[in-house]
C-alpha cells in the first residue's frame, strides 16, 4: 500500500473522506479512514475518463487538474463505455465499468460488518480501489475479486499493483462465484442483480453475508443484505437508494418500442381509473415496492407519441416481451378514466392494479418492510416476515 503521500493526494482523501462522513451522518471508522489514506483513488483512473451525469469525457493529458479533481469527487467515474467499444457518438453510450461513488463504496463496506481473518468475494472488480480497501482491512490473502471484462481485470491487477496490494483478481462470470477460495464469510457485488445467483449463497459459510445491490425491473433499487443460514437459504432485508450499473449476465436486449410491440399485434382495449403517474411516476418507495409485488414488469413513457387523442402513454411489458399494455392520458385535466391497451397471454395492466390495491392495503410499505429469501430453488419476495412470501422470476 502507499505511504509516501503527496499534499494533493492528502488533501483529496481528506475532501473524499468529508463527503462520505456527511452521505454516511457518522464519522467513517479508523479502520476504514486508514484504508482510505492508504489508497489513492486516482492510482486506479486511466488515463481517460467520463464524468457527470452527461458522460463528459475527460483526458489526463489534456485536462490534469479536472482528470485529479475528478478522482476525489464523491461521484461515480466512468472509465469503460460500451463493454471497452467505445461509440463514435456519445448518445449510444452506456457506463460499463467505473469506480463507484466513494460514499456508497463506504457504506457498503460498513454492511460488510468484516472482523480480522474474514475471506471476502467481491464480484465485479472495475478499478479495483473496493478490492484495494478491502485488501487493507483484511490483508491480501483474504480477499479475491472476479471480473467480466479482460481487459478491465488487467487493468486492476496494474493499479492495485502500483497502490501495493495484491489480492487474487480473476476474470471470468461472477454468476458463478469463484469456487477455487470457496467459502468465504462476505460476497459483495459492486454490479447490480435482478436475481441473486445462488453460488453466492452456497459459496458462503453459514452464518456468513451476502451484500448486493439489488434491482427490479421496475425501478432500480437499494442494498441487499442477506444472511446466509444453515441449510443454504439466505434470507434479509433492503437499504434504499443505490444505482449500480447491472450485472452484464443480466442484461435485457430488449427496447419497449422497438423489440416488445410490433405491427401485427391487435391489443383489447378497456379503461381503468388507475392513474399511470401513481405508479410510474410516484416516490421511489412506492416504486420498489410495487416493483417488488411485480416481479417480471417494466415500464417505459412515451411522451407525446404523435396519436390522436393521446397526449402520454405508458408502456408496461413483461421481461420476456411476450405480453404488454399501453395506458393513454389524452391531455385533458382531471382525467377519472384512461384507456388501456393490452397483449399477449398475459393481462399486465390488471396485475398492476392488483399490485396497486395490495400496496394500498397494506398501508403503503416501502423497502424497509420488504425483504427476499434465496434458496437452491429460487428467490421469494416477502413483506414484514419471510413466511410472508411469493415467488419472484
Ligand atoms: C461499478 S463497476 C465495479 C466498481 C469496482 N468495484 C471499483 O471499486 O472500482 C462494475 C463492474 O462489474 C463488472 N461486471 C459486470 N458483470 C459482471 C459479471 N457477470 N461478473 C463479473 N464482473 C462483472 C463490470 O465489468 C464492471 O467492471
């Protein structure tokens, strides 16, 4: 690890330290304020990086001052587009690795709960810097990290070599853990999932934890914190917000418009009294929750899609794309009734109300009530108690 510090590398953790202190509301523990000065988070940049939320590129050689700025900021730095194939023109671009915001890099390592000794499994290494704090809290034996991306876990070896740690980087499908340091105390994923893969679970020593961030298809989510238990069933609670970049094993391919509804569809048509905005465009904590009662849906708005009498329209489609429903606002003020178009074996709209009426009478929960259990077979979705639960896909 680095100890010769320069004042700008001291000056910058000292700001990147404050701003976690102020996202966490407590001051971040010694150990990990140790690691933190021990790990200079611009030794993990390359030296071309996007910034801010309109992915701004940003050159080391060109601009050395914001390419520094950057690396202290309590923000997201992008240094992959594209799976490593950069697009010509930066509308099709889409962040595919990164050093994830130091806040939430701090928070999750707190959920750790990590004691000296403890093996740890990162999924998803990126730059590396998560593995380097980790490495210095637990010492590089105890820590291994898998990523996807060749040429991103060479590139981490490289850096966590230069900041002096070398923990085992490998590369290959973290869906599948890595079995050759099974079990471990920890698995951590610093990529979102849909779905929990259960080598994270049966890789882990019971009374062990898994950490992920967790997603539905409806809204991006929160935390996951799993407890993993004697007979190989994991089961926990969420900790909202957190938006993480999703497992590539995960992605969907699919584009509502383009790939979901075609031409020769005849959708049945009806009303519903259900408003598209108290679902697709409520609180966060009404979205994950219904999002969580939903399992396979997702949604997309279509603003003024040029039809007459139809001023919005929102999309609803099952993951697979095999059933949809599109539910017209025709612009006028105090709307009480909307058109609702549906197809396929499925009627999504109706699910959704039920999943509406639910939440409603069950007194609105957001994340803090809900939970997820994770066995051989699957993941079940529960509200207040485990043994409250239904299958999520
Ligand atoms: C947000 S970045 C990780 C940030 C990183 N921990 C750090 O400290 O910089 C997410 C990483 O997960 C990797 N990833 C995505 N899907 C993966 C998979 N199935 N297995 C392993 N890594 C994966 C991506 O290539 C990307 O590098």
């Amino acid at each position: 690890m680095t100890t010769d510090r320069s004042v700008p590398e001291q000056a910058g953790t000292s700001g990147l330290l404050r701003a976690v202190t102020h996202f966490l509301g407590h001051e971040v523990a010694p150990e990990w304020r140790r690691a933190a000065e021990a790990t200079p988070r611009h030794l993990f940049l390359p030296d071309r990086i996007w910034i801010d939320d309109d992915l701004t590129p940003c050159d080391r050689q060109q601009e050395p001052e914001r390419w520094f700025a950057a690396a202290y900021e309590d923000a997201p730095v992008v240094t992959q587009l594209n799976d490593g194939r950069e697009p010509a023109d930066l509308t099709d671009a889409l962040p595919s690795s990164s050093a994830s915001a130091p806040a939430i890099v701090f928070a999750m390592l707190e959920l750790l709960d990590l004691a000296a000794g403890m093996r740890v499994l990162e999924i998803g290494t990126g730059t590396g810097f998560n593995a380097a704090l980790l490495s210095h809290r637990l010492g590089d034996v105890n820590v291994t990290t898998v990523e996807i991306d060749p040429a991103v876990a060479e590139a981490a070896r490289s850096n966590l070599k230069t900041a002096g740690y070398a923990p085992a980087v490998a590369c290959g499908d973290g869906t599948l853990g890595w079995v050759p340091e099974a079990p471990y105390d920890r698995v951590i994923a610093t990529c979102s999932v849909e779905r929990i893969p259960y080598s994270w679970v049966s890789q882990t020593r019971p009374g062990g934890a898994v950490l992920a961030p967790w997603q539905n298809p409806w809204i991006c989510g929160g935390l996951l914190r799993l407890t993993v238990e004697d007979h190989g069933t994991a089961t926990g609670r969420f900790t909202p917000d957190s938006a993480f970049m999703l497992m590539r094993t995960q992605r969907r391919d699919l584009f509502l418009f383009r790939d979901v509804v075609m031409d020769e569809h005849v959708p049945d048509e009806c009303t519903t009294a259900l408003s598209p905005w108290a679902v697709a465009d409520s609180a966060f904590e009404t979205q994950f929750a219904l999002g969580h009662r939903l399992g396979d849906l997702w949604y997309a708005w279509h603003h003024d899609p040029h039809l007459d009498d139809v001023d919005t329209r929102l999309w609803v489609s099952t993951t697979s794309g095999d059933s949809w429903a599109a539910v017209d606002w025709d612009g006028t003020q105090n709307t009480e009734r909307y058109t609702v178009w549906q197809h396929g074996p499925r009627r999504v709209w109706e699910e959704v109300e039920t999943a509406h009426a639910w939440w409603l009478d069950n007194g609105r929960p957001g994340p803090d009530r809900l939970g997820l259990t994770v066995t051989a077979e699957g993941q079940t979705a529960w509200l207040d108690d485990p043994e409250n639960a239904w299958p999520l896909p």
